[in-house]
C-alpha cells in the first residue's frame, strides 16, 4: 500500500534534488502575490496513476495550493482530457511543477502499460505480477501503478518472502552437501509458519524435488509454452504456479493459456515509457 510517508519521502528528495536552494527563476520573475490557475492535461492517452502524489508535490511546496482531480487512479483517459485542477500561489505552483509530473508521468506510464497485460490475459485466470526490478526509491509509487493497472503486486522487499533463485541454488549445491529439497526443508523449519516460500526451476526434472519440500510457490524460469504446460499438470495444484521470463504483450496471452497461476513481468516497470502530461497555465 501505498502511504503517506512513502509519497512525502519521495517528494521531498525530488524537490530538495530540484530545488535545493529554491527557485531562483520564479523568485526573480514572478511577483510574490501572483496566483496561478492550472490544467493537467493528457497530452496522449493512457491510464491515470499518481493522483496523491501529484497533489503532494504542490502541497508540500506551498499548503495553499489546492488541487482538484476530474479523474481517479485506474481511469482511462484520452489526448486533450484535462485530468486535474492546480490554483493558488504562482510561484509554488511553478516550482512544484517538474517533480510532480514526472512522477505522475512515470506512474501512469507503468500503469497504462500494466493494463496493456492485464487485458491480454482477461478470461484465463492468470494474475499480472510485477518484479523487484523497480526504480531506485520509486518502488511504493511504482508498485501502487501496477495495482492500478489492474496488476498484482510481488514481494515488495528481500525482508518479504523467501524466494531462492538459481544462484541460492548454485551456493547451496556447491557448498553445503546438501540437496535442494534437504536445504529447503532445513529452511522451512526455521521460518514462521506465515512466511511463504517460493524457489524458481529452469527445469522439468527439479519440480519433483522442489514440491517434496513443501514450497507454496514455484516459479517456472524460462519454459517453452510446452514445458510450462507439462509443469502445471506436473505440479497438479500443489503449489502456485508462477511463469517468468521471455514475456511480452505478444508472448503474455499464450504464456497465460497453459494454466499458470501468475506471471511476473519486470517489463511493467524497468521498461514502461512516461505517459506525455502538461500543465498549462491559463491565469496569472
């Protein structure tokens, strides 16, 4: 969930990154009681996301500045839709107005991609999940983006869930003497019982040893369209199913039909472009 001090954390370092000795332009050009009345305005189509943080961003550089939203997060807009209402101090709404578009031009953008997905998979069951491959300290407004698009959200941390991946595997092989189900069921003992495991296989024959350990989750890394229909049936329910790697808009429908569970997509945000927004000032 996306909170309050995760968005003012995130402004606060973008405006001091931006601002960090104030606005020297607006401070010389723009008379101290101007007032400013904005639009947010589509410069494409797209689907809305960062409508709290977009306002925080004004709200944090001036309390006055008041912002009015004509949509909400998930909605669909089209090119020329005027999104959202800025009024107050001229100065501030100056200042504050880079940081909070990009933001909200970086959570749109992953939100517009992520229900591109979401409606190639519709009627199959199969969950959208992002990955941990977010942006450095846009993580939460990241992850907020995806849900919006309709997506699911992965583990948020490395502190979340134990996930081993072929090279947790690769260590445990190489050094411990130990097979993976004996090192999984080892691990298990030591865990709350609320805290979920998934492994990640590459191959058909490490589910049987996997689902001996009694993971809840199975990440099938890079199978063919066959082999991840061979896996599901080979798991028979035993455990989540989750597919990764090798998928796109044009690859995520068939990926989806084999009976998978989930599907993770790093895509839907280390490589969702910004949706174009502007903010037109029509009154000084």
């Amino acid at each position: 969930m996306l909170t309050n001090t995760m968005i003012e954390r995130v402004i606060s370092a973008a405006l001091d990154e931006d601002a960090p000795w104030g606005d020297v332009t607006s401070e010389a050009l723009i008379p101290a009681d101007a007032t400013a009345d904005a639009r947010l305005v589509a410069r494409e189509a797209g689907v809305l996301s960062g409508g709290d943080v977009f306002a925080a961003a004004f709200r944090m550089t001036d309390p006055s500045i008041r912002v009015e939203f004509a949509a909400t997060d998930g909605d669909e807009f089209g090119t020329g839709a005027e999104l959202a209402r800025v009024t107050g101090p001229a100065r501030g709404v100056l200042t504050a107005e880079r940081v909070a578009l990009n933001l909200t031009q970086r959570m749109c953008g992953v939100t517009t991609l992520t229900s591109r997905y979401v409606a190639e998979v519709a009627g199959t069951g199969a969950r959208i999940a992002d990955t941990r491959k977010t942006t450095p300290g846009l993580r939460g407004l990241e992850r907020s983006a995806v849900r919006a698009g309709g997506g699911h959200n992965h583990r948020f941390s490395l502190s979340d869930a134990v996930m081993a991946k072929d090279n947790h595997l690769a260590v445990i092989r190489a050094r411990t003497g130990l097979t993976t189900a004996e090192a999984l069921r080892r691990a298990i003992a030591t865990l709350p019982h609320t805290m979920h495991v998934e492994v990640e296989v590459d191959r058909l024959d490490q589910i049987d040893e996997v689902l001996a350990a009694g993971v809840g989750t199975i990440m099938l890394d890079n199978f063919s369209l066959d082999d991840l229909r061979i896996g599901v049936e080979q798991i028979a329910g035993r455990a989540t199913v989750e597919a990764s790697g090798g998928v796109s808009l044009e690859t995520v429908g068939a990926i989806a039909r084999t009976g998978v569970d989930v599907i993770s997509v790093g895509a839907l945000t280390h490589s969702a472009r910004a949706i174009d927004l502007g903010l037109d000032i029509e009154t000084v």
